[in-house]
C-alpha cells in the first residue's frame, strides 16, 4: 500500500520504477563516484539523475530502489548511505532518498514490482553497449575505446583522472617506486659489478657510471617485462569496466612501472649531460618527457594511452641494453654478437608492432571530432613521428657496434663506427 505525506508527492515520481530507476545514465553516475569518491563531480550526477531528469527523478524515494542500490553498490564496493550523506554535507546535494532523516519523499510502502530491477555497478563497460551488437571483452578495437569515451562519456574522463584512484593512491606507488632507484644503483655497483667484473673495476668513474646505468636497465627492465606487458595488454585490448578503472592495476602501471622508467631516465638525462654527451639519448628522453607532461597535465587519455604504448615497447628495449652493457664490459665476441642478433631481430618486431598500434590509433581518433581537435592529441601524434626517426637512428648505433665487434678481430676499427656506438 502506497500513502503519501508531505513533501514530494507520489505524482512526482516514476510510474514504472523497474525501468526508469535502472537507465544507463543512472548507472554511469554511480560509476563516477565509483571512481572518484564524494566528490563534487559524483553529487552533481546524483542530483542530475535523481532531481532534474524528467524518467529518474524521485527513485531513491522508493524503498525498493534504495535497497536494491545499496545492495548493488556494496558488492561493488561503494557505500551508498555513506556516499549519500557526505554529499549532502560537503557538497549541498538536492537528491532525496528514503529512510533520510527528515526526508521529503512520501510514505511508501515495500512494492514487490519492484523487485526485478536490474542495476549493475560492479563489472559494466564504461561505455554503454550495443545490445545488438555488444562490445566484445577482449579486442584489437578495444585500443579505441579511450577515444569513445571522450566523445560519448566524457565526465567519467575528468572523474578517472581527478578521482584518488590516479591521485593519492598513485602518487603514493610513485614516491616508493623513486626511493628504490638510488639502492638499486648501490646494490650493482658495489655489490655486483666490481665484486665480480674485472673489466669494470678498469673502467673510469664515467664509464662506471654509465654501464651501471645499462645494467640498472637490464635489472629493472627485466623485472618488468611480463608484468608491464599483462597489465598494458589489460589496459590496450580488453574492455573497460568500472571494477577496473576504480581497482589497482592503472595505479600499479603508472605508480610503479612508469615511474620507475621515468625515474631512469631522468639519472640517465643527467649524468649523460655531463659524462659521455649522446644527443640521441638527450633528444629521446625529452620527448619521452614531453609525452608524459602532455598526457598529464591534458587529461587527455588519448594521448594517455599512446603514452602507455610507447612506454610499453621501450621496456622491451631490455636485450639491446644487455649488449651495451657485455660491449662495455667485454664479455667473450660470441656471446655479445649472438645477443646482438637477437636483439636486433626482437627491437625490429617491437618496433614494428608499436608503429601499427599507434598508427592506427592515431588515424582513427583524427575522425573523432571530440578527439582530433584537442592540442594534446596534436602534440602526441606528432612527437610519434620525431620518435619514428629517433629509434631508426638506434639502429644505425648498434650497428656500429655489431661492425666494431668484427672489426676488433683485425685490429681495425672505422671513425665514423666508433663516434656511432658511443652514442650508446
């Protein structure tokens, strides 16, 4: 039995609650706060749908409704009552609800017609789907689907790179993952490379400190390398959901994984400024960075994620590193030439499956109008090409040192090889 009191009448309402309390557009704003927490862009989406919107307005009002939201929300874990509250008390938010103290939705009692809404929080897509043609789990289009949101979601954006999922808890990953740095350095150094390297303990301070480098690459690139690649092929071909964008596996590749590159890079840009000058290696790490601070500071996931595919190919780098260091140190010819095989042959196949990705990302978001005019995805696309040229001319580096390693057998060693490898 319905009865209603003062306040909101029953005519303020919605008729059939089973299909206007369960639209699309009421499950992305529990989706945004999913991800951002009480915020002000979560209040402000509860209040669209549940006080402006001409089909949802009044739903929490039913008891039903609340219960099945909150149920709902909780294996999802999001506290409703909680969420709720605090966006009335920090952000002035108009929605009602039922049960609230001094509450101004009507009396009304438990209706078992209500009982069959269908409300998801947990493990939805992002993007709302096709029912006819639904969005596969896992795709090669999937590399797209940060371009769809920008056009057909584009508060859930802002409410993923504002929320304390990419904020505080990644800056927390960050600065452990910083701290590491200087050990590791430590640890190869003293622990590793002059305990057991003979040719090492030979080399000047500078040389020391670079092929420390090259090994702190080999160490962390190598601890990364199926890590990295599991959680960028998550990010790149499988579907979006809310259980992903709030769960822990972006902050562990941001916070830890990318970070701990750029965290390399930087000790590398400086001490190459000042010991044994590359400016390949310069050029390289500053577009690197130009990247990084573009996608950041833009919000833009598009150039996010191109970003993200660059990073990932660059942690593939690992064996190319591994014969820089065993050319420094002198390891035997044929070890060194055998790695040098391989590893050209494998920087090839990266290289090239790297270009595909971001060749087609980049020329199917320039039809996205929401995506192509942005000064970020600009800037990104752009810097893809200088870094095309830079990673062919690394080619021409450890071809140098592949012609000095059969050089060295005749005593015979060509200028223009030298000046090339010691770019590396």
């Amino acid at each position: 039995m319905i009865v209603a009191s003062t306040g909101l009448t029953l005519q303020d309402l919605p008729t059939n609650p089973s299909a206007a309390c369960a639209t699309p557009k009421v499950q992305q704003a529990f989706l945004r706060c999913k991800m951002t927490g009480p915020s002000p862009s979560c209040c402000k989406g509860l209040d669209a749908v549940f006080v402006y919107s001409s089909v949802s307005a009044g739903c929490l009002c039913y008891p039903q409704v609340l219960y099945k939201v909150i149920e709902t929300a909780a294996a999802a874990s999001l506290d409703v009552p909680g969420l709720l509250q605090q966006c009335v008390a920090r952000f002035a938010m108009r929605a009602d609800w039922a049960m609230k103290q001094h509450t101004s939705c009507p009396a009304i009692g438990l209706d078992a017609s209500v009982s069959s809404l269908a409300l998801q929080m947990g493990d939805v897509p992002l993007i709302p789907s096709n029912s006819s043609n639904p969005r596969p789990t896992w795709a090669w289009k999937n590399l797209l689907q940060t371009g769809d949101l920008m056009e057909q979601q584009p508060e859930l954006v802002h409410a993923l790179a504002a929320g304390p999922v990419l904020g505080y808890s990644c800056l927390k990953l960050v600065m452990l993952t910083i701290t590491c740095i200087a050990p590791v350095f430590f640890v190869l150094h003293h622990g590793i490379l002059m305990r057991f390297s003979a040719q090492y303990k030979q080399l000047e301070p500078g040389q020391q400190l670079v092929s420390c480098q090259h090994a702190a690459y080999v160490v962390v690139f190598g601890l990364q390398l199926i890590p990295q690649t599991l959680l960028a092929m998550q990010a790149f071909f499988k579907l979006w959901t809310a259980e992903y964008a709030a769960g822990s596996e972006l902050p562990v590749l941001l916070g830890v994984v990318v970070m701990a590159r750029v965290a390399l890079y930087l000790v590398e840009a400086c001490v190459r400024s000042v010991v044994r000058w590359s400016w390949v290696l310069f050029l390289h790490h500053s577009l690197y960075f130009v990247v990084l601070v573009v996608a950041i500071w833009s919000q833009s996931p598009c150039a996010f994620m191109i970003g993200l595919v660059l990073d990932l190919f660059a942690c593939h780098e690992m064996p190319l590193y591994l014969v820089l260091l065993g050319y420094r140190l002198k390891w035997p010819q044929r070890t060194t030439k055998s790695l040098m095989t391989f590893a050209l042959g494998y920087y090839t196949i990266t290289r090239l499956l790297q270009t595909a990705m971001v060749l087609y990302m980049i020329i199917v978001w320039a039809g996205y109008p929401a995506v192509r005019t942005t000064p970020a995805f600009i800037v990104v696309a752009t810097l893809f090409g200088a870094f095309s040229v830079i990673q062919a001319y690394t080619l021409v580096i450890y071809r140098a040192i592949g012609r000095k390693l059969g050089e060295n057998k005749k005593g015979d060693q060509l200028a223009d090889d030298e000046t090339a490898a010691e770019e590396a």
